[in-house]
C-alpha cells in the first residue's frame, strides 16, 4: 500500500510538475532582466492550447515525421520512471536501468531527428546533424558520472545509487562527487537545449539544436514535444537534486517537499546561468562538453585511485 | 545427424542442377533457391535439435587423405552457429531469387546459385568438421565460393579489386590456420578435435605452443572477423557482393572467424589471462574505428559493412571480457560476457542480414547506392523502408529492440568488473564503460544519418527514376527477419536460454554449475524482455491515442516551411556529408578525417567556378597495408620470371617442391634417425 502511494505520488508529480520548471526558467530569466515575465503557469497554458490545435503536416512528411513526437514523449516518460524521487524507491527499478535510463533518452533522440529530417528542410537537417552529434560527447559524461555512484554504492540500480546512503559517501567521497555534479550540470544543459548550448527563446538560426529541429511540428505534435522537452528537464534536475540532496528523514511530509524544492531550485540555476551567459559560438560547444567528460572522469580517477 | 547429411546433401545436389540448368534463368532460380531452402530446413530443425537436448552426435568414417578423418559433430556450440546460418541463408535465397532475375539477360544465373548452395553446405561444413584436415578443406571452399560470388559482377573493375582484396586476406588466414593446426597436431598427434582437449591439460601442448597458437589463431580467425588492423578487405568485398550475399557473408560467413576462436576454447579451456585482455582491447578499437569510418561513407552498402567490423569488435570485446572473467574468477562477469556475445552474435545476424537486404532493395529499385543521390524513398518503397528503419534502431542498440539487449548485457559485464576490482582494472573499466557510451552515440549517428538520408525527405537526384518497390519475394523475407528481431527483444530470456549447453562448454570450472551466480543472466534477460515490450507497448499506445484523437483535424498538406525563403530546392537538404560535418572534421581523431579539397570562391562577385571534394579512405588501408604492398611487389616483379602463365611449368615447379621436401624428410631419417 506504501509503495502504490508512493508511486503514484511519484506518476503524478512526474506528469504535472515538469511545465511548471519551465515557467521558473523564464521567470526567473525575466526576473534578471527587470522585466515581469509570462506568468509562472504559461507553459501549462500553451500545452493546453496545443492540444486542441489541428496540425499541419508537411507534403514530404511520412509516419516517420509523426512518431517522432510519440516516441520523444514516450521516452521521456519512460526516463522518469526509473528516477528515484525520494528514499530510494522507483516505480521501474531493476539492476542495469541505468543504462536503460541512457539508451531510452537515446532513442527519443533518435526519433526527434529522424522527424526532423523527415521534412526535407536544410534548417532541421542542420538540428538533427548537431542534436546527435553532441549527444555522442554528452552521453558518455553522463554513463561515467553514473558509473562513479554505481561504484559508490556497489549496486546497478539507480534507486539505490541515489538512496540516503549517498549522504555517507559525500564526507568519505566529496571530491569525486561534486566533479559528478558539476559534470551532471553541463549535461543537464547541452540535453536540454538551454544556454549556453543553445538559446531556446529564438527561432531559426540562433536556435541551433533543438527548436530548430522541430519547426514544422504543430497543433498536438509540437505540444507533445515541448511536453517530453519539459519531462527530459525534470529527469535531469530530478538526478541532480538526488545527488546533491540525499537526505532521507524517513517522513514523506517532509522527504516530498524537500525533493520538488530542489527542483525548483535547480530551474531557478537554469535561469541564472541563463541570464548571466551568452551562447557560445557552435564550435565551442563540443569543448565543454569534453570538459564534462573529463569531470566525470576525474571523479572515477579520484574514486578508484 | 541423418538430416544434417540430408541438409548438406540437398544443398550440393541442388546446387549442382541449378549449375547444370544453367541455360535458363528461371529453371536455375527455382532449382537453386529452393533447394537452399529445402536444405536449411533440414539443417534448422538438426540445428534445434541439438541446441535443445544439448547433448552431441557425431560420425566419423575412413578417409584415405593422410591425417585426415571425415569426422563430424554436432555439439551445442556447433548447433548454436549453424541456427543463424540456416535462418538466414534461406531468407537471403529466397530474397535472391528475385534480386538476381534481374540480371537474367546479362548473365548465366546457374553458377551463382551452385556457388551460393555451396557456400552455405561449406559454412555448415565449417561449423560441423571435427578435423584439422576437414576443416580446412571446408574452410578453403567456404572462401573460395564466397570469392566467385563477391565477383559476380566482374565486369566491374571496382568488383574485380574488391574480390582481390578478399582472396588476398582469405590466403593470408588460411597460411596462419594451417600453421596452428600443425601446432595443435604436433601437440596431440593426430588432428581429431577430440584428441586436442587433452593435449592441452596434459601438457603435451606446452606454454610456448599454447601461446602461439591462440596468437595465429587470433591473427587467422580475426582476418576473417574483420578485426581492426586486419579488417581492409572487409568494406570492400561486402559492398560488392550480390545483397543477398552480402546478407549471408556479414550476418554468417565473418562470424566462421569468432567460430573458430570459441572451438579453440573448448580445447584449452583455461586460456593464458592476456588472450581474454587482447580480444578484449582489440574488440574496442575494432568497434570504435569501425563505427568511425561506418558514419563517414556515402556508399549504403560500406555504411553496413564498416557496421559489421563494429559489431564484430563488440562481440569479440565481449567474448574477451568472458575470458577476463573467466581468468579472474568472476562468475558473473564471465557468464555476463559470454553470454552477451552469444546473443550479440544471433542479434547480428537478424540485424544486419536484414539491412544488407534493405540496401539491396534501394539498389534493386533505384539502382544506386549513393546515399547522396537517395532521399524519401520510405513514401516510394514503403516496405523497405520501414523494415530499413526498425533494422537500424536494432543496430543502434537503441530499446526497445533486440540489439538493446545484447549491448545492455556487455555494459553489466564491464560494470561488474568494474565494481568487483580495485585500482587499475577498475579505472580500465570505467574508461572501457565511457568508450563504450561514445560507440553508442556514434553508432546513433550513424543510422540516424543511414536512414535519415535515405528514406526520408526528398529526393536529391532527379535522374533516380523508376523507383519502384520490391516485390513480394523480396519485402517478405525482410519482414520475417525484422520479425526476429522483435521476437528476441520481447522474448530473450527464451532465446538465452537455448545457449545454456554453449555456455557450459565455454565456461567452467570447478564448482560453476552449482554457484548461484549461474542462474543471474536469465533475471535480467526476463527484465530486459519485459522492459522493450512495456516501451513498445507505450509507444504504439500513444500512437493510437494520438491517431484516434487527431484524426477529425487532419489539416490542410503544406510544403515544409522553408524558413521564409520562397523558392527552396531539394539540393538544400542536409547531405550524408553535411550531416557529420562536425563529428567526421572536428571531433575524430586526425588519422580517421576525411581528407577533403576545397576551392572556395574568391572575391566580393565570384565568378570561377568553386569545387569541393571529400573522401574517406580507410586509414590503415591507406598508412599501412598500400605502401607495404607497394614496396614489396616492387621488390618481387624481379621474380616474375618464374611467373610463365603455363600450366605445365607451374605443374612442373610443384612436383620440385615436392621432391625437395621428400629428400629432406629422407636425408633427416638418414643422418639423425628422426622420422
């Protein structure tokens, strides 16, 4: 009963809250700006009203171009099953779902650029080309920064990698982890599209990875992909405030509010590295994520000694 | 036993009077193929047979060949290599039939099913000899049928130098084999393979001999596996095969190589530590060069076969971590890895025999297979297409497919020796872990951009026309084998478990059957089935809600928004080129870039003409192996006196040879009474 309660809290939270960081982001984006912002529930709003869009495909489109979004929601969803929110427990645990939880965003990937290319334009071609093309680099940063918790804890479930023994570990091994969390961060951005890999508030080519490739969508297949888009955000913050915050108090009045603070939190950083940053030029891009790469690695290099 | 003769006997009889109907296309076809067909169902159900008893069947009768035996075995290992063989070879017969009638007016179709039926017969062959003498026989056949048929269109010179490659690098493994199998005969005193095992446990095949056989063996067997530096000639004879023996020959006939390297573990069960270390390491610099050069090429069917070499070097890095395992005493790690490369090998084979076929369906309906030329053939050949696109997630080794499962199981193997060890080895495995991420990202590049270019879009050439879908004999095949690919995804508990008898022949030691350990792959296998099937029942889930739900707003077809740009031609896609760009100029390392030439237009209203030019030619083929050759065939075009092109003087530099080596083995009894 416990545990149908705790997953279900955890569906819920997962389905309802991610639109919400978003609406943070900008916020706390106008916020720097001195401007007052779309309110905080602005994403909800544009979802709802996507849905009851009609859609416009293009000629050159086949089924390809309309699983893309399926998939890239479906993946995400996915991905958040398997995040321990609060003690260690996951509604879709099992030992190596780490490396699902890596493989499944992979292929959302593979889907959204497949779509983007479905349509024929130099422009999505172009976001599809760069979107794989960091993912190479990112994705080892994240399995490595994995792999330094697996290591930790002894175990290959994610759940009991980001349980409240991680707060032991963070006296005996600081260091390796906040190389991880630094590591973690960046990945957190290039997956998501943010600043400085990318601007997601401009279109065409400013926009280089992600919006670029999803221009033609419309109606309930762009909702559907600004909706994965807002769950990918929660995966990753929700991993990072499990690092950052292993605490368990053993009462879910105080574990459950503590954990979507620490989201919020980390949407809140999204803005401020956001406000603070400019983009970097294309050519820079693969650089920091090297440097997340090689975060990660010391963190191993620093753990395994 | 009786229907693994049949098989083998309907192959080369059937083979036989498709070469003897030769005269008409249409009789040799039916002949031909429906004899591979008939005789691979023979051979499948022997196959099963044993792999679900698990016990062995041989036979041996006299041979009058000087240490030779016709001995032959079945045995789980042997059962567990011929089930893709006879799954595979009569798909591609079938999808063959109709892929060569096309040449029916410029070619004979008898030779080609007599060389194929053939191939298939010494492939099994391979798999079944229980002897040194046999097995080579077989091996040799098996090469040399495979040659003619890699040359079938020899008119072309690029066909012509493709299969000379092959036959170069074939002769080079057998010179290697031959040499171990003397080894291994000197040893044991006879080439029976049932003799070899305990050669190696009662020290008649020493330390220094056990070495030096599993390098030739290494060396031998990796030439035909395609391992990297000894992988050239692979990106050249599988794109110049017929598709459906390019099918057979990436989804079987390289795999004879890993063959042969598991049949010597069963001979020494406990191999020296670095051999598992060696594969290993050379399986992850096969895997990563090969997915480096498979993103760089334009020809679909290269694409493919520098596909292979990486699949190839993840099962042989997966094989190495099992004998790493093995050597350290690390249950799970040993059955992890072995048991990854087992599944790997049968998900290979689905896999790539089924894009090998894909690609000769573009080829058959287009008529190219330059990438650059192709685009939005999934709305012309829809089939294909979509068969083509659930190939290549598999190939991915993206969930929810079958070759998720394979890839999942290695990377659990390397993390528990990462987890179970200190220091050195536990860094190696980390670093090993990484490497292996960035094979999976660049392999996602790959197909993204195989099919992506391909099917999807528009396309880029208007001189492609005709474009046609294939018909039913050829789609129908490639759909059962994506079929397969699904039925191991959701199901690889079940197929796993048919490698228990393999596994034990490969792993063992005191005590392994019963430690707990042994059951721990088939719990994970079971979650990793029951995972793909929840993804892909939440995927076409959603798909039918979404079509369900958009169905009434089907709005109006547009063009692609061309950015505000009025007038946007087909010419400005992304290319297969442009899209890896980054990765192929920025990211690689030096030695595997494309070398490229550009002429960039010059001034403020350039009027000259500007010229761009890109070319990834293979790295070792292009430093190491061409400027040897060069230099040693310079050196040896002094000998081409010897080179008379008469039969009657090379038969005469034969029978030399053979006195010369007959008065050496007299004049040694003589003066020191060896025999």
């Amino acid at each position: 009963m416990d545990t149908l309660v705790h997953n279900s809290v955890h569906v819920v939270l997962a389905l309802t809250l991610p639109p919400l960081l978003l609406g943070l982001i900008a916020k706390t984006k106008a916020l720097f700006a001195g401007r007052k912002g779309p309110p905080l529930l602005q994403w909800y709003f544009d979802l709802i009203r996507l849905f009851q869009k009609g859609s416009v495909f293009s000629q050159t489109t086949t089924w390809v171009f309309r699983a893309g979004p399926v998939v890239g929601l479906v993946t995400a969803a996915m991905a958040i099953l398997l995040i321990p929110m609060v003690n260690g427990i996951a509604p879709l645990s099992f030992t190596g779902d780490l490396i699902f939880l890596a493989y499944i965003l992979g292929l959302g990937r593979f889907f959204t650029a497949l779509a983007a290319l479905d349509t024929g334009s130099s422009f999505e071609g172009m976001g599809a080309a760069r979107e794989v093309t960091f993912a190479c680099l990112a994705e080892p940063a994240f399995i490595l920064g994995l792999m330094v918790l697996a290591k930790l804890s002894g175990s290959l479930k994610l759940a009991t990698m980001l349980d409240g023994s991680l707060a032991t570990h963070w006296s005996s091994s600081g260091a390796s982890l906040v190389l991880v969390l630094l590591s973690w961060f960046i990945i957190l951005l290039a997956e998501n599209s943010r600043i400085p890999f990318d601007d997601p508030n401009t279109h065409l080519e400013l926009t280089m990875i992600h919006e670029v490739m999803v221009l033609d969508h419309s109606g309930p297949a762009l909702g559907m992909i600004l909706y994965g888009a807002a769950l990918k955000l929660f995966v990753f913050a929700a991993l990072i405030v499990r690092l950052a915050l292993p605490v368990n108090m053993g009462d879910p009045w105080l574990d459950w509010p503590l954990f979507i603070g620490g989201t919020l939190l980390v949407a809140m950083l999204v803005g401020v590295v956001e406000s603070v940053m400019a983009r970097l030029r294309l050519t820079h891009v693969p650089v920091l994520l090297i440097a997340a790469c090689l975060l990660s690695a010391f963190g191993a290099i620093l753990l395994v000694r | 036993m009786l229907l693994f003769l049949l098989a083998i006997a309907t192959l080369l009889l059937g083979g036989g009077a498709a070469y003897l109907y030769r005269s008409s296309a249409k009789a040799a076809t039916w002949v031909g193929a429906g004899t591979a067909v008939l005789g691979s169902v023979f051979g499948l159900v022997s196959a099963f047979q044993a792999l679900a008893h698990g016990g062995t069947d041989g036979l041996r009768l006299a041979w009058s060949i000087p240490l030779g035996s016709f001995y032959i075995e079945i045995d789980p290992l042997t059962a567990f290599f011929m089930v893709p063989l006879f799954v595979l070879a009569p798909l591609a017969a079938l999808y063959g039939g109709n892929y060569l009638y096309a040449y029916k007016e410029k070619k004979s179709l008898g030779p080609p099913w007599f060389l194929y039926n053939l191939l298939i017969a010494a492939i099994a062959m391979v798999f079944v000899a229980r002897n040194g003498i046999l097995f080579l026989m077989a091996w040799e056949i098996m090469a040399l049928s495979a040659y003619f048929l890699v040359c079938f269109e020899h008119e072309k010179e690029s066909v012509r130098k493709a299969g000379w490659a092959y036959l170069v690098a074939s002769h080079i493994a057998f010179a290697l084999l031959i040499v171990a199998f003397v080894l291994l005969g000197r040893g044991a005193g006879t080439l029976d393979f049932d003799q070899f095992p305990n050669a190696f446990s009662s020290r008649s095949i020493g330390w220094a001999t056990g070495n030096t056989i599993w390098i030739l063996a290494i060396i031998g067997f990796g030439l035909k596996a395609g391992f990297v530096p000894l992988h050239v000639w692979l990106p050249e004879a599988h794109p110049a095969a017929p598709s459906h023996v390019s099918a057979v020959m990436s989804g079987i006939l390289i795999k004879t190589g890993l063959y042969g390297l598991l049949r010597l573990l069963t001979f020494d069960r406990t191999p020296a530590p670095w051999v598992g270390l060696t594969l290993a390491g050379l399986g992850l610099l096969t895997a990563f060069l090969g997915i480096a050069m498979a993103l760089q090429q334009r020809d679909i069917k290269r694409v493919l076969a520098y596909s292979s070499i990486e699949n190839m070097g993840l099962i042989a890095f997966s094989m190495g971590l099992g004998l790493w395992g093995m050597a350290q005493r690390l249950p799970e790690v040993a059955l992890l890895g072995m048991t990854g490369a087992l599944l790997h090998i049968w998900n290979h084979a689905l896999m790539k025999g089924l894009l090998f076929l894909s690609a000769g369906s573009i080829l058959h309906g287009t008529g190219t297979k330059d990438m650059e030329r192709l685009g939005g053939l999934l709305r012309l050949m829809p089939f294909t297409g979509s068969t083509m696109i659930l190939g290549s997630v598999a190939l991915a080794a993206l969930p929810p497919l079958n070759g998720f499962v394979s890839k999942w199981l290695m990377y659990m193997s390397l993390m528990k020796y990462s987890m179970a060890t200190e220091t050195a080895g536990s860094l190696m495995a980390h670093f090993g872990v990484g490497l292996l991420a960035l094979i999976g990202g660049l392999s996602v590049v790959t197909f993204v951009r195989l099919t992506g270019i391909v099917l999807l879009g528009a396309p880029r050439d208007k001189t492609v026309t005709h474009v046609h879908e294939s018909s039913k004999w050829m789609t129908g095949p490639m759909q059962l084998l994506a079929l397969l690919c699904l039925v191991i995804a959701v199901i690889p508990q079940r197929t796993a478990g048919l490698f228990g008898g393999v596994l034990q022949q490969m792993i063992g030691w005191e005590g392994m059957h019963s430690s707990p350990e042994w059951e721990w792959p088939s719990a994970s296998l079971e979650i990793a089935g029951a995972i793909n099937a929840w993804t892909l029942l939440a995927v076409l889930t959603l798909a039918a809600v979404l079509w369900v739900r958009t169905r009434r707003f089907v709005g109006p077809q547009a063009s692609t928004w061309g950015c505000g740009y009025v007038r946007p031609t087909v010419r400005m896609q992304y290319t297969g080129r442009s899209f890896v760009e980054m990765i192929a100029e920025h990211l690689l390392p030096r030695f595997l870039r494309p070398r490229t030439r550009r002429e960039a237009p010059r001034g403020l209203f350039p009027a000259g003409k500007a010229d761009f030019e890109s070319q990834s030619p293979d790295p070792v083929d292009q430093k190491v192996y061409a400027p040897f050759f060069c230099y040693w065939a310079d050196r040896f075009s002094r000998l081409r006196i010897l080179q008379q092109g008469k039969v009657h003087v090379y038969l005469l530099y034969i029978m030399f040879t053979v006195v010369l080596a007959l008065a050496w083995a007299s004049i040694r009894t003589w003066f020191w009474g060896v025999s």
